[in-house]
C-alpha cells in the first residue's frame, strides 16, 4: 500500500476538539434504517457528479465520520483510497459506503474528493471479517492547516439501490421486505491507505514485415 493515513485525533463533527486517544475509536456503529436510507450526493455515481459541499450529509446521526488533526505542511494524494477494517451485520447483506473529503483551514465546507460503495450478501455478512472498501482515484492539494475526513454510511440513495438485508440482491428503493441493518466495525485496526496509480506505460508497438 501506498500513504497510510493513521488519525489520533479523530472526531465525530460537533464533537470534542481532536487529540482524544485512538482507543475512543475501538468500535463504533452503523444502522440503515429503509424508511429513511442516508442520502449521497456527488461523487463518481449521481446525477449531480462531481464534487460538492457534503456537510448537511455528515449532519445525520445515521453515519459516522472521522476528521484528523490540521495538516503540518501541505501534502499531494495522488492514488486510490482504500479502507480496510473489520465489521459485521446482524443481517445477511449490506452495504458499506464511504467518502473521502478535506475541511480547508478557515472555511466550514466540507469538500468530497471520493467516493466508494461495497456491496456484501450471504451469510458470511454476520461473522466480523476484514473487508476492503475501494474510493475513486483521486488527485488533490491540500495545504497546512487542511484536513482530512472519512465519512461512513450503510447506504447511499438515490444513487444506488437499498440493500434489503436479506441477502437477496437489491433492486430499488425500500420496500416491505427491507431489514433495519447494523453494522458493528472494529476500529483499533481500521487502516485507511492510498493505493499507488498504474504507471500506465504501453507495451511497445511490434509491427509484422508484410
């Protein structure tokens, strides 16, 4: 893996001033309620692509976010974000979504740089197990005084179909068969990285004497 990104001062929004230990963070919960799925707008996936001021979005007492401590110095992402962590249901399916967004020092907007979805079903979702959470690739500055922050939810409507939780295939929106969800992660060993890009270099061109 590429830059790994550890956070000892991770915090929920509205929360207390970062510096708390790690060991606040040892596990946390997440629920998809049918009624009401959490919302997503922007990213890689809507109708509304690209990025956005996502704070309204992190508001909901339905995700969980983590916002590190102000960057020293100015620093390029340049790669593919990958979370990994592990985390089980109480259903047999689910979903994991995540964003990727930096807090500019001075302004209260929360900018989305990346997005994700992992999509889990059958009965392994109910045993707690390592698993991988792919963002889009990404190029970004960020200068001191930046920060970073992960924002997690269990669903992401409208932009992708609701998992109903029963390990059948999503298809919709929420319907009378959908299962309130809760996911249980465990976060003393959640690493966040940032996966290398492919070089991209072309094999040379071979031409046949006619």
């Amino acid at each position: 893996m590429g830059t790994e990104f550890l956070w000892p001062g991770c915090h929920r929004p509205g929360g207390r001033t970062p510096g708390a230990s790690r060991r606040r963070w040892r596990r946390g919960l997440l629920r998809a309620r049918p009624l009401a799925p959490k919302a997503r707008r922007g990213g890689h996936l809507g109708l509304d692509a690209g990025p956005l001021d996502r704070r309204h979005l992190d508001r909901r007492s339905d995700g969980a976010c983590f916002t590190s401590a102000p960057l020293a110095a100015a620093l390029e992402l340049l790669g593919r974000p990958v979370l990994e962590l592990e985390l089980e249901a109480d259903q047999p399916g689910f979903d994991l979504c995540g964003a990727l967004s930096v807090l500019r020092g001075g302004s209260g907007a929360v900018e989305q740089l990346s997005t994700g979805v992992a999509r889990f079903l059958g009965t392994d979702c109910l045993r707690r197990q390592r698993r991988r959470l792919e963002l889009q690739p990404l190029l970004a500055t960020l200068a001191a005084g930046d920060r970073l922050r992960l924002s997690l939810a269990a669903a992401a409507w409208p932009q992708i179909s609701v998992n109903p939780g029963t390990g059948a295939w999503p298809l919709g929106a929420c319907g009378p068969d959908h299962r309130v969800i809760t996911l249980q992660l465990q976060l003393d060993s959640a690493l966040l990285a940032l996966e290398p890009m492919a070089s991209g270099t072309l094999a040379p061109l071979v031409t046949t004497p006619p």
